[in-house]
C-alpha cells in the first residue's frame, strides 16, 4: 500500500556558508528522487521520495547552522534525538569551520554512545582545489577515530552529491535491519 512509505529525518549540520542548502538542494534533483514536496521548502526543511533498490523511502532533510564562535554550544541532545541519521558538513576551505565540525562530532560521539546513528562526515566544495585547507587525510583520520562514513563532495560540479543520497539511506536501512 502507498502509505506504507517510511519517513526519515536526515539532520543537515554545518557552519554557515559551507554548502548545507546547495547540497540539499541538489538532491531534489537526483536521478533517485521520484518525488519533491516543496511546501515545506521555507524552514530550512525539504522533503523528497528516493527510490532505491527498488525501495521507496521518505527523506526529510533538517538544515542546521552550527554557530561559528568556538565557545557557544548549543544542546545537541534534543535535535539528534528526532534524528535518525547526521549529514555533518564542512568546506574544505575552511579550517576554523572544519575545527568546529570536529568539535561537535566528538560531543555527538558522547551524547550517543548508546544508540549510534548513522553519521557522515562531508568535506564540501572540493573543486575549489588551490584555496583548499583541510586536507582529504585529516578529514579521514576524524572520521576513523569516532566510526563515522566520510565522502568528500562537490555541489559545484556535481561530484559525490548521489553518492552522498545513496550512502545516507543505505546506512540508515541497514541500521534498521540490525535491530
Ligand atoms: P549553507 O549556509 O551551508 O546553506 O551554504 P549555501 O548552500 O548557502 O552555500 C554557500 C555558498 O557556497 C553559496 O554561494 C554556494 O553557491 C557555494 N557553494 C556551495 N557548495 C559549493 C561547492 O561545492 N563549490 C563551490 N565552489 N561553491 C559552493
């Protein structure tokens, strides 16, 4: 039956200007979306119809801007908890934003050790190659340290973006089939 389609909420994290809403953006236009519900575009919310494997999922996708300065925390408990997976994004470009990612990985890593979600780290605009700053190596040896995915992506050329769709709902169907 149609209304059997799930619905997951796929929290978006990053500092401003890193690339949350291009990313999202570009994901309604996948070749994998066969549906976009645009009237919940205006609160930093888009949702969209992925089919994969044959499989229809509902993906909400929920921007979240991490504060820039360094000592202004804000409770991650309440947010992750409606979550069921974390896109955390950086720019390349961008090592004080990188730092902060870092940062709130690791709180995450605390907050959740109990019920682990799927989490990907995604080291955005990497066609920006000569202003790059946070190299492909340190991002890989943070995201080793706490268990979580990493890709490296390019909404300017498109580069990663579908695989970016793909690996967050493959994650999170086999988080659930785990249970
Ligand atoms: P947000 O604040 O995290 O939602 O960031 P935006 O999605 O608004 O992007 C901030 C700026 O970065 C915009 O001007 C985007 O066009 C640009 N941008 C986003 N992704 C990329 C990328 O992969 N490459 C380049 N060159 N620019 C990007």
């Amino acid at each position: 039956p149609a209304c059997s389609t799930v619905r997951y909420r796929i929290l978006v994290l990053g500092c401003p200007g890193v690339g949350k809403s291009a990313l999202t953006t570009q994901f309604t236009t996948s070749e994998y979306i066969c549906a976009y519900d645009t009237s919940l575009d205006e609160e930093n919310e888009k949702l969209v119809t992925v089919v994969l494997n044959g499989e229809e999922s509902e993906l909400l996708f929920v921007e979240h801007t991490l504060p820039i300065k360094a000592d202004s925390f804000q409770p991650l408990e309440t947010m992750l908890n409606n979550a069921d997976a974390i896109i955390t994004v950086y720019s390349s470009c961008d090592k004080t934003g990188f730092r902060k990612t870092r940062d709130t990985l690791l709180r995450m890593n605390n907050v959740e050790e109990r019920d682990p979600k799927p989490v990907i780290l995604v080291g955005n605009k990497t066609d920006l190659a000569r202003l790059r700053v946070v190299s492909t190596k340190d991002a890989r040896a943070l995201a080793t340290s706490i268990g979580c995915k990493f890709i490296e992506t390019s909404v300017g050329i498109n580069h990663n973006v579908d695989e970016l769709l793909v690996g967050i709902l493959s994650q999170i169907r086999l988080k659930g089939q785990q249970l």
